[in-house]
C-alpha cells in the first residue's frame, strides 16, 4: 500500500491509502524524465484509462482526458453513470479505481452535490470560514456577485436551497483556486442564478482557469470539451 497526503479544495486530509495497482500522481509529476515542468504542465489535469468501481462492479471503464489552462470539461451521463464518482475520484474521495490522474490539488477547488455548510452559522461564518482554511483575507466579493451579500446575518438553516447553493460556490471559488471541480453545480439555482454561475465560469476559463462540471442541464456555459460517461459504462463484473 502506498500512503499519500491529500488536500482537497480547502480542506487538509489525512494520509489515505491507495492500492498498488493504482497509480495517482499529487506531486505534480515531477519525475518527468530530465525534462522540467513547466507551470502549464503543473496547472494540467490529466486522465488515461481509468476505471472506476462500485461494489467490485466497473462503473465506467477506460475513461481519458486532457485539460491546459483556458479549457473545460462538460460531463453529462445518466443517473447511476459515474458522474460524481468520476469527480470523487478525481479529488481522491474514492480509492476504487484503475488508472492514472494528475491534477494539481493544492490549486484545486471542489464543491460536490452537498453544500457542505454549517446550517446553525451565518452566511457570514460560513464564508469565513471557508477562507480561513485556505488563511485568506476576508471578501465578499461572490457573495456579492451571486446577490447573497444581504444575508450575511441571516443563518443558512433559514435560507432558500438556490441560496444555500449560493453561498457555497461563493465560498468555494471565492479562495482563487485555478481549477475549479463542481459536481451538479447550477442545481437549485434559478435562471438569473445559472446565467450568472455560467458567467463566472466563462470569465474564470478566459483568465486560463480550468473547469471541470458534471450537470444534467444543457451546457450555459460554453465547454471546450465533452464526456458522456453512458458511452464507457461497462456492464460486467469484475473477475
């Protein structure tokens, strides 16, 4: 067994555990054979062949994708597909695969399909709080983009679920990671809410930023690339 450290989007981990068979690189690459990395090669996210697993069953199988700073990656599939399972396993949430990734996560930033907020704390508290892991001075500068702003005070038990979504992508990519991993993220949002989200990807893709996103909506955004994971399901079980 090999034993890794692992950061994801704002919080420290605990070593975890990967099987030999598997073969993830958080390090960068840095062994690339006397070549030096160059700082787009380190903002890179990379893929080659992975398969993931449910319960020793191949969600999906032989998956590959390349992603350098300006690109985005769209993931569409059916329910029961591998969509978050994908993304887990991209931020080291689920050691069950094959294959090789590199991606970058000291520079990454995750949200999943949850919100991950605190329901007894503020807007406030919790979008301190998200800042003060990453020790970065206190903005609100999404809450205000994403028109939450005025409920600073309000705690987030009292709020709309487009709201709680809100004030956990404001949260999230408020921390200036230059790539971005959303599981789901426009859900709950209302049209003004999904124009804006996609807004902020556009611009954020434009500053050399790199998106990742699953979502069962027609792309707002505009994806430089394509992955229906229904095209690498497999449906036999392991030996």
């Amino acid at each position: 067994m090999n034993q890794k450290y692992m950061s994801i989007g704002n919080l420290k981990l605990l070593p975890i555990l990967f099987h030999t068979r598997q073969r993830i690189d958080f390090r960068h690459m840095a062994e690339i054979e006397e070549t030096k990395t160059s700082e787009v090669d380190l903002l890179s996210v990379s893929v080659k062949n992975l398969t993931c697993y449910r319960n020793d069953f191949p969600v999906f199988s032989d998956v590959s994708f390349q992603l350098h700073p300006g690109e985005q990656l769209f993931i569409i599939g059916s329910n029961g597909s591998g969509k978050t399972t994908l993304l887990k396993t991209l931020m080291g949430l689920s050691s069950k695969f094959e294959g090789d990734i590199h991606i970058p996560p000291h520079e990454t930033a995750y949200l999943g399909h949850l919100n991950g907020l605190k329901p007894e704390l503020t807007v406030g508290d919790n979008h301190r709080f998200w800042l003060k892991l990453e020790n970065l001075p206190i903005s609100h500068n999404l809450l205000e983009y994403f028109e939450v702003d005025d409920l600073a005070e309000t705690p987030v038990r009292l709020l709309s679920e487009g709201q709680k979504r809100k004030v956990a992508l404001a949260g999230a990519l408020e921390t200036g990671k230059r790539i971005w991993v959303l599981d789901e993220p426009f859900n709950g949002l209302d049209q003004k809410g999904q124009d804006l989200l996609a807004e902020l990807i556009q611009r954020h893709c434009e500053k050399m930023g790199i998106v990742v996103l699953t979502s069962h909506l027609e792309p707002i955004s505009s994806p430089t690339q394509y992955l229906a994971l229904d095209e690498y399901r497999s449906l036999k079980p392991v030996n």
